[in-house]
C-alpha cells in the first residue's frame, strides 16, 4: 500500500461508472405515456360535452371538464395547432433522439422522456383534430390563479403534465450540485 494521498489508478473494469438509463426505457415509457394520454383523450371525447360544468373526480382537487385548445399554453398562438404540432413532434422526437444517441442519468432521461412524451401527445392531437383536447380542471389551481391575477387555472391534458412536471423537474435538478468524475 502506498502512502500516497491519492488512490492508485483502477483498471477500466473497476472504475465506478455514472449509472445510465438501459437504452430501453426511455421508448417505453414514452409509449406508455402517450397512450395513456391518447386514452384518457378518447375517454374525455366520449364521456364528456364541451360546454357542461364540471364533474368531481377528487372533490377540489380534480374535475373533469371537455375543452378544446388550438394553441398552446394558456391559449396563446390560437389557430396555430398544425404549426405547433409540428414544433411539437420535432422537439419530442429529437429528446428521444439525443437520449438515444448521449444516453444520461436516469433521472434525466426520465425527466427528458417526460417531456418529449408531453409533447408529442399533443402533437398527435394537433395534426389528427387541429386542436388538442383538454379535460383536467383543478378547483385548486383555480383558487390560486384567481387569487393572484383574477383568472381560472386552463384546464389541461395529461400530456400537458408530463411537460410541466418534467420541466420542474429539470429546473430542480440544474440547482442540484454536480457530481465529480472520478
């Protein structure tokens, strides 16, 4: 043993390595998260009227309400749902790209996949209808938005979520000390 400070260089096969998402998970969950949007969708289209008042799911936390969207956050852009689906299958498709090519932590790769997922389920919305469907009304949101500025929270989609709490999270985690290489 040397008396050395600094430890000895390890062969390649006992050096610790970041560990980085299987290439596999990333596709499948954006697969699942963009068919449970896409069902949960086609649920709201059938179950529910535009119009109508809300439906309590978790009594003020949650309601279900039909609305359609043919922009983007807030209704901003309205009118431009083709445009911005195609902006939005572009952005999803190259996260999952770069996440195939520059593999990440699985944190990243599952805040990343989040979004992409986010965006291209809404997306597939855009270029099949021309407007995205919206059906998550939150009493909750609502009472916090009308108290700060005097409008209701939008009502949202579950792929709207995976934007927003991917989005969080990556803001969270650029506050999160880098970890050294050895």
């Amino acid at each position: 043993m040397t008396s050395s400070s600094t430890a000895p260089d390890l062969p390649p096969a006992t050096r610790p390595t970041l560990r980085r998402t299987p290439i596999w998970l990333p596709p499948l969950l954006f697969l699942v998260l963009i068919v449970l949007d896409q069902l949960l969708k086609t649920w709201a289209l059938a179950n529910l009227k535009l119009g109508e008042p809300p439906i309590s799911f978790i009594r003020g936390l949650i309601d279900w309400q039909l609305t359609f969207n043919t922009g983007a956050a807030w209704s901003m852009f309205s009118g431009s749902a083709k445009f911005l689906a195609f902006g939005r299958l572009l952005v999803g498709l190259g996260i999952l790209g770069y996440l195939y090519y520059r593999p990440q932590s699985r944190f990243l790769s599952v805040v990343l996949t989040l979004i992409a997922a986010g965006a291209v389920g809404n997306a597939i919305d855009g270029l099949r209808a021309g407007r995205v469907t919206d059906m998550i009304h939150s009493p909750a949101l609502s009472a916090v938005t009308t108290a700060l500025n005097g409008t209701l929270f939008p009502i949202f989609n579950l792929a709207d979520s995976c934007v927003v709490l991917g989005t969080l999270l990556l803001l969270v985690a650029s506050f999160w000390p880098e970890k050294k290489k050895p």
